[in-house]
C-alpha cells in the first residue's frame, strides 16, 4: 500500500513530500504523523496561479486559450450587465426623488446650503427639530 511505501522510505531516511485532503489525514496516527511530517494547510490558487499551473500542462493547447478567451469575454459582459443594472437603479431613483422634490416643491423652503428650513402647510411638523434633540 502507499502508507507501507512511505513508511519504508521514512525507515530509510528519505525525505518524502505527501499530500492528502484532511480526512485522508487518519485521526489515529495524528502523533507519527506531527512527529514526522510538517502539517501544512495550502491557501486556494488564485485565479492567475490556476491559469499559469493549467498552461504548463496544456502547453499552449488550443482549446484552452479559447475556454480562457470565452472566459474573460463572460466576466467582461457581466462587469458591462452589472454597471447597466447600476445605472438603471440610479436612473430609477432619480427619477423617484425628482417626483418627490416636486410634489414638495411648494411646502418647504431652503436655506443658501440647500437644507430645508422651513415646511408650509398641513405637512409641517408638529414641533420644530431643535425640540426633537
């Protein structure tokens, strides 16, 4: 088996480099394994690792650079739909508080910064907000 193949070139002194997911990591045998191996958890390739690690295999292939390519093009058509979406809802809102400032139009006054000093009417407050603080 391969654990009977490690052990042997560990009996023999050979540095060995073994990889396992950690439930191939047998519970039972945690202490051999932290007394003769450096336990290690590897962090996720990035994408840019990922891609470099497949060309090597790949050589160059053709399929692959054009599953890269379609790749690329998708992320830059949802960069493109999620900026539309983005100025749609801007758009939108625009739109909802221009309504809104025009049927306030009439009932509030501003000072010169643009901040509303005064409400005319049946809307306005019952007590001012220097009351409220």
């Amino acid at each position: 088996t391969v654990r009977e193949f490690v052990w042997a070139l560990l009996a023999r002194r050979v540095p060995v480099v073994v990889t396992s997911r950690p439930e191939g990591v047998a519970q039972d045998l945690s202490a051999f394994w932290e007394a003769h191996f450096a336990i290690l958890d590897l962090e996720p390739m990035s994408d840019e690792e990922q891609r470099k690690a497949v060309e090597a295999q790949l050589h160059d292939n053709e399929y692959y650079r054009s599953l890269v390519r379609l790749r690329e093009s998708r992320e830059r058509q949802d960069g493109i739909h999620t900026q539309l979406k983005l100025k749609a809802v801007e758009a939108r809102a625009a739109e909802e508080l221009e309504k809104v400032e025009k049927a306030w139009a009439d009932k509030w006054t501003e000072d010169v910064h643009g901040h509303v000093v005064a409400v005319r009417g049946e809307d306005a407050p019952s007590r001012s907000p220097q009351e409220d603080e």
